[in-house]
DNA sequence: AAGGTCAATAGGTAAT
DNA sequence: ATTACCTATTGACCTT
C-alpha cells in the first residue's frame, strides 16, 4: 500500500467541515457513526501508553464506546477509515498497552481468540482502553499467531519431507543392492548350465544306440533349460521375500535336486504379512500425503478452529483427519 | 542508523 | 448497505 493510498478523500473533506465549519459534525448517516472528538472522560483511567490524539478542536462526540479521549476519528467501529488527515493535528504518537493491559489481553485471547461485542466493551472497560483498541488488538494478535502458527507448520512439513526423502533414498540403494544381487547370481546359473552341458558331452553312455542317444541329449538339455527357468525365476521371487536377507539363495546353488517350483511358490504366511506390510507402505509413500492447504490457501481462522489446545501448541497434525495422525506420528520427534 | 515490534490504518471480502 | 474480519502496510517506538 503506498502513500497513495493514504491520500483520504473522504477524511480532506472531514477536515475540512471541522476546520471551517465548527458546529457542523458529520452524522451516524453518512456512515461516520462512529466518529467521535477527544475529550476528557472521568471514567477513563488516564494512560501513558494511550494514544494520544488531541483535537485543536476538543470536542466531544457520543458514540456507543463512549467519548473517546485517546483516537482519532474512524469509519468503522472497529478498523475503518480515519476521519481526518494527519497534517491537521499534532503528529501522533503511539504508546504501547501497559504491562498489565497485554497480560490481561492475552489471558482472554488464550480463552476466546474472538471476543462477542459486548466482552470486548466489558473488557475495554476493565482496562482502561476503548472497544476498537481490544478490537485491533485482538486482530493483531491473530495476525501474529497465524504468522507463528504457519512457521510451526513449516518447519513439520520440512521435518515431514526430510524423514521422507531419506526414506526414499535408502528404498533406491536397498533396490539397486537387490538388482546386483540378481545379475550375479544370474550369471552364476549361467556358469552352471555350461558346466552341466560341458559334463553330459564327455561321458557319452556306452551302450545306447545312435538315435536314442540323440533323443536322450535332447530330453536332457531341456530339462537343463528349464531348471534355469524355474531357478532364475524363483530366485527372482525370494529375492523379494524376507528370505532374501537371511541369505537363503545358496540353497539353489548347493541343492542337486531340479527346482521345485511347488516348493518355491509354496504361499509363505511371512511372505503375505511381508507383501501386506510393503503394500501399506507403498500405499502410504505413494497416496498423496495428508498435507496441510497450502500457504496461498491458508484457512481461515473459523476453519482452523483455534481452540484454547490450539492456542498452547497442541496442533502437530493441523488439519489432519484423525486417521492420518497413525501416519504422522512417526514424525512426532520432528517438531 | 538499522532492524524489530506493535498499535493503528487502508482496502478488500464474505456474511447478513 | 452494513458489519466484522483478514491481509498488507505504515509509522512510532524500542533495542542493538
């Protein structure tokens, strides 16, 4: 918003009426309802962290507040437009709420994060301020929580996206690892297969016809072939299951008998709580995580439900379904 | 003097 | 149209 903004049309012609014109006040019709002139109140506990924003002029205007000793003149009950401009008063000058103000506003924030009209001029009342002031008070003070609120978010999605990356980074190395695993035990069938071939050519059996000779020689290389099948392909298989870590792949290699195939597809209750296991985590890893809207879309405050828990810090899974906290959980160290 | 904090302002939006 | 709220911003004050 540059100074542009700040030149009020409406407020020149305010100032205006007021300096040429004393007795002429602008009227709750014309949508200045609550322009009021400072004054000496009796029932206002004099200040020094109260603006102070004496009027040339002091006049006094009743509005539903009361007289207003400390602020200039506004549109809006509580952050509208200013009625005057600034050059046609003593520069203002801003003082902080006292000590015991703040605290006293931050236990009612603590409780209700928006204040009903009437707490705010009751509570107005116990300290001294006017209305608008616990207004604008308690509008920045959610601005500021918000602010807080969204760098505690940031910083769990960061913490979130770190745990998940690493995560990630290990599944890659665990797969590369496994695929060097399969390629060298590949080429050890490989080797195998022509040590057998290499084997049945030198020792031809000694009383076995020509043609059944062949006939053998063929039936024989089949089987070979199809033992590498079955074995490449259940290696391929266990490689997967938990047996893959506890070494086991040395059966196929010391084991003489052809490949079992009823064997090695035999439904393992490890492998199927293993699959169950990995599909969750695939399900989970590869669903869209829960995250919380984004910065651009930030909830409003109502849909945020900031709710006294809220308030102190409870919020680790803000705007997460209940059934997500399971999930997130894991991460509960990160913030 | 620079930078941070905070009360206050300006303008926009949604609900009524 | 009014109202309450939000966001961005200003400007006074304070701390370093």
């Amino acid at each position: 918003m540059d100074d542009g903004c700040r030149i009020y049309g409406g407020s020149d012609h305010i100032t205006a009426l007021l300096q040429h014109n004393n007795n002429q006040l602008p009227c709750s019709s014309d949508g200045f309802e609550s322009l009021w002139f400072p004054s000496p109140s009796p029932s206002f506990q004099a200040s020094d962290t109260m603006v102070d924003f004496q009027n040339a002029q002091g006049r006094t205007i009743s509005t539903p507040d009361g007289p207003n000793p400390n602020l200039r003149p506004r549109k809006r009950e509580e952050t509208g437009d200013d009625g005057l401009d600034d050059s046609s008063h003593q520069p203002e000058k801003k003082r902080r709420l006292s000590a015991e103000q703040v605290q006293s506003l931050e236990r009612t924030f603590e409780v209700e994060n928006k204040l009903e009209p009437e707490r705010k001029v009751q509570l107005a009342k116990e300290l001294g301020l006017q209305a608008r002031q616990v207004g604008i008070w308690f509008q920045n003070r959610r601005a500021r929580y918000k602010t807080k609120q969204l760098e505690k978010d940031y910083d769990l999605l960061k913490a979130n996206y770190d745990c998940l990356q690493t995560h990630c980074d290990n599944l890659i190395k665990e797969n590369e690892g496994l695929k060097d695993e399969v390629t060298v035990l590949a080429n050890m069938l490989k080797l195998r297969e022509k040590q057998t071939v290499n084997t049945i050519r030198s020792e031809p059996p000694p009383a076995m016809e020509e043609s059944e000779d062949v006939g053998k020689r063929v039936t024989m290389a089949a089987m070979c072939k199809q033992e590498e099948a079955s074995s490449v392909k259940s290696d391929i298989v266990d490689s997967e299951s938990p047996h893959c870590a506890e070494g086991n792949h040395s059966f196929l290699l010391e084991n003489e008998e052809p490949a079992n195939s009823s064997h090695i597809f035999e439904p393992d209750p490890a492998d199927f709580s293993q699959d169950e296991e990995d599909q969750h985590l695939s399900r989970s890893l590869l669903s869209p995580l829960p995250l919380p809207p984004p910065p651009y879309g930030f909830p409003k405050l109502e849909e945020r439900s900031y709710s006294a828990a809220d308030l102190h810090g409870n919020s680790g899974c803000i705007g997460l379904p209940v059934d997500d906290h399971h999930f997130w959980s894991c991460f509960a160290g990160a913030d």
